[in-house]
C-alpha cells in the first residue's frame, strides 16, 4: 500500500467492530452457512466473507499486513468469459458508496475458476465503502456479486 495513502487494514478493524459491515451477521446466513468474519493480529488483519466452516471457502477476503505494506484482495467469483492475466476494475458498492480497485483475473488448479485479485491498494476507501448501509454489490467486468 502506498505510504501516506489510506491507513493499514489492522487499524481499520477496530473501527470496524462497531459498525455494520455489509449487513453484518454474527451469524451464518442460514441458505449459505456464509458470514462476515474479521481477524486482527499484530501487524496483519483480513475481512473475509465466507463459511464458517471451512477456511477455504469464501467469496469475499481482504487482507492487510502493515509491516510489510501490502494490501491484498480475492473475490472469488467465476467471471464468464475472463482469461487469466488480463486487467481487471473490482467495483465495491454498499448502498450509494462505490470504490473502484484495479487488478487482474488469476485462477486456482482445485475449482478452474477465473477470479479477481488486486493487490497494492489503499485500504481505507474500502473500509468506508464496506461500513455504509445498504445492499452490496461487487462487480468485476458483467460479473455482478451481491
């Protein structure tokens, strides 16, 4: 992340413990078993939307070490029609609040699927966007998420 540009995700999550975060549930959404999870250590932190269950299963994950400066983002959604490498806008809206972080499509051996990555973005934008009220939406080229 770029110095002087946003704050580190690690101090972001406290903020984030009071506030809605995408609707946020303490518990899994009954048809998915998904819910918001947020984890906080020392110099790295992550928010995550996924199973409470299986670590390896999520659709949503954003993380951040502070030591390190980086900031890291997968959404995990197969976007039709995408080849691997290519350049890539992940749009985040909650309500009327958007971000705009650019990356590329990558994939995985396990599913084949072809998702977004970004990595080396300011945090804080996210981390206001995720915080406002609303229905969400992420969408990386037709591939809408909500």
């Amino acid at each position: 992340m770029p110095a002087g540009k946003g704050i580190g995700l690690a101090a972001a999550v406290m903020a984030i413990a009071a506030v809605p975060l995408l609707t946020f549930a303490a518990d899994p959404e009954p048809e998915t078993g998904y819910a918001w999870m947020v984890n906080q250590g020392a110099s790295d932190a992550a928010i995550v939307y996924g199973s409470t269950e299986t670590p390896e299963d999520y659709s949503f994950a954003m993380s951040c070490n502070n030591k390190r400066k980086r900031s890291h983002l997968t959404v995990y959604e197969d976007i039709a029609g995408a080849k691997v490498g290519q350049k890539l806008t992940i749009e985040i809206g909650v309500g009327s609040a958007k971000v705009a972080i650019e990356g590329k499509t990558s994939t995985d051996e396990m599913s084949g699927y072809v998702f977004g990555l970004a990595e080396k973005f300011a945090v804080k934008p996210v981390i206001t966007v995720l915080q406002e009220s609303g229905p969400g939406v992420v969408k990386m080229n037709k591939t809408s998420v909500n």
